[in-house]
C-alpha cells in the first residue's frame, strides 16, 4: 500500500457494489494487492444477511505477531470499526490473520453507507498503524529508561524498511533511503536539508526535530549491511510524548508509514517540473531560431510577387531584351579553367544581338 489513501480502492468498490445489490449476490472474490496483501470476500444467496472478508497481509515488525494472530492492541482497534456492522470471527479462516463478518443491514442512514464502508476498507491501514502507534505510545513507559535501545526493524515495504529506537523521553524513527536514479539522488539531498532548515525555525518547532546524515547514525550499529547500504543518506525524526498525545498519534503515525512515499512524490513531482520548464525553454530557443527565416521566407515571396506584377506590365520587346541580359549575365558568371575552342565565336554569333542595316542608310562612295 505504498500510496495516500488509507482505504484500498478495489476493496471499497466490490464492498460498494454488494451493499447496493438489489437482490444477493454470490460471491467468493480473492483480491490481491501491492505488498502481499491479500482479501478474501464471500458472500452467499443461503446466507443473504452477512458478508465475511478476510485479510492477510505482512506485519510491521514479527515481535508482535501471535500464534492466535494480531496483537490484543490491534484486535481492539479493528474493533472500534463500526462495532455495529463489523463482528471478528475467531479463530480466522486458515491462512488469514483476521477473518471479519460484516452486516450491511445494520447501516441505517443510506447517506453514511460510503463512510462507513471506506472505514472497512481501511483495514490494513489500521492494522499495521496500530503496531507502530503501540510502540510510539509506550514512549513513557518504564524500559525505555532502562536503557533499551536496542532498535525494531519494521518492513512496510520489502525494499523500504525503516527503525524505531527508543531513547530516553524519546523515539527516534531512522529511514535509510534509496534511489535507482542519480538525479534523484541530487532532488532529495536538497529537500532533506531543505526539511531541516524548515524543522530547525520557530514556526515548526513544535513538529519532530529532523536530521539527515549520509552515513548511519550510531544507533544502527551493528545492523546488517545490506540494510545500511544506501545511496542517498539515514533521515531521522525524534518523536517525543507530545506528538502522540491525543489524536495526533493517527497522524504521527500516517506520517511516518508513508514518509518514503512522500518522499518519491516530491522527487517525481520536481523531475517533473525540471523537465516541464527546460521544454518550454527549448521551444523557445527553437521559435527564436526559426523567426529569421520565416521572415527571410515572408519577404522572398513578397519581391516575387511584385516582380511578377512588373513583368505582366512590361512590353514584349523589352521583355525579349530583359531575358538576353539575364542569360548573358549567367554566362558571364561562370568561371571555368577549361577552355573551349571556338567558343568566342559562338558567343559573337549568338549571343549578342544582330545588326540591322537601316532602309535609310547610304553607301559611302569612294
């Protein structure tokens, strides 16, 4: 689920399309989504009144998976969806972590029917949310002043997984970040430090203290290596009592599952832009390039169209003339090393015009 949306598109649409259903629909639907996540919906025409949808997706972190299947703090909040409509069915069927029943006739006011079923497609966001926030909330608690910091591996994506470590009044998130194109290694180094001088000003003071560093911090110490191989550097947040107080843990916690979203967002959004903007800059150059002969085009048409109106008014002698001294001057141009033989008497022949006596001349008598 590496995208904004808590809810799963192509769960809520199948949801949707059996709530609103005049008559009962058979259905035994597997759906399969990025991330191994998978959804099983059943629903039958023998058992109209109930629909059963079944979830299996990895966790977080295996430290909080049971023989039974979720943790008791995951098991509650799924509760808290719609208890009304959403009933947990245990144990789950064979090859799932939780196996929920839902009744759809329990919705009463029409109006709230997508509500209520956006808030039961989010089930693997509230899922893998309630690990993470059960680890941020125990930021007070009595080991963490123990001197437990030995940091958690938590896998949100396979190839993208990040660490909690507890410190004392704290909890610092680390995310080691990877990028497959060098250009966007040079956009997220400038917004990481951008994050930090936008972190370290009075405005966002009460928001997590970020750092970036290009090497592992000294909490990852002894970590294997292929997950500290990174290219472009370890982004750290320090999350303190105050940011999980209340309803800000939900966003706290959204936050930190899909900061590397984030992240690749802003990278592409950018690449993006940078790319728009040179674009438009070459088409630009390319117009400029291109304006001198156009208008070297425009006005080689205009000359010729006026010396086609001359030559309409002229008379045919002078026209007859006109062409004889364009040819003549053609021959004159040409400038050759070979010479042709007999060539000047050709010329004196043909090209020059013949003289004619005059019916009014006289003869010189001697």
């Amino acid at each position: 689920m590496a995208c904004f949306q808590r809810a799963s598109p192509a769960l809520k649409e199948i949801l949707l399309k059996l709530y609103s259903a005049e008559k009962p629909m058979e259905m035994d639907h597997h759906l399969y989504e990025f991330g191994s996540v998978e959804y099983h919906i059943q629903s039958s025409q023998s058992d109209p009144q109930y629909t059963y949808l079944s979830i299996s997706t990895p966790l977080l972190s295996q430290g909080v998976l049971l023989s039974h299947g979720l943790s008791h703090y995951a098991t509650e909040m799924v509760k808290e969806i719609c208890s009304d409509v959403v009933e947990i069915i245990e144990p789950a069927k064979e090859g799932f972590q939780l196996t929920l029943r839902l009744d759809f006739a329990k919705i009463v006011n029409s109006k709230d029917s997508e509500k209520v079923i956006e808030e039961i497609s989010a089930l693997q966001a509230v899922i893998l949310s309630s690990q993470l926030k059960e680890m941020l909330q125990s930021v007070n608690s009595q080991d963490a002043y123990q001197g437990i910091y030995k940091p958690i591996k938590l896998v949100y994506h396979p190839r993208e997984p990040f660490f909690v470590i507890r410190q004392p009044k704290k909890i610092m998130a680390v995310f080691p970040m990877r990028f497959k194109e060098n250009s966007d290694v040079i956009i997220a180094t400038a917004f990481f430090q951008e994050l930090m001088d936008v972190g370290s000003s009075k405005e966002w003071a009460k928001a997590p203290p970020c750092t970036w560093s290009p090497i592992p911090p000294p909490e990852l110490r002894g970590e294997p290596f292929e997950d500290l191989s990174t290219n472009g550097g370890f982004v750290s947040f320090d999350i303190s009592s105050r940011h999980v107080e209340g309803k800000r843990v939900n966003k706290t916690v959204w936050s930190l599952l899909n900061f590397h979203a984030y992240v690749k967002y802003h990278v592409k959004s950018t690449r993006g832009f940078i790319q728009r903007r040179m674009r438009k800059r070459m088409d630009g150059l390319v117009q400029v390039l291109h304006k001198p002969s156009s208008e070297d085009e425009q006005s080689k048409t205009i000359q010729g169209y006026r010396s086609t109106r001359k030559l309409v008014i002229l008379s045919k002698p002078k026209i007859l003339k006109r062409r004889c001294g364009y040819f003549s001057r053609k021959i004159k141009k040409i400038r050759s090393r070979i010479k042709i033989h007999g060539f000047w008497r050709f010329r004196r022949r043909w090209l020059k015009l013949p003289k004619f006596s005059s019916s009014m001349g006289y003869t010189k008598l001697e």
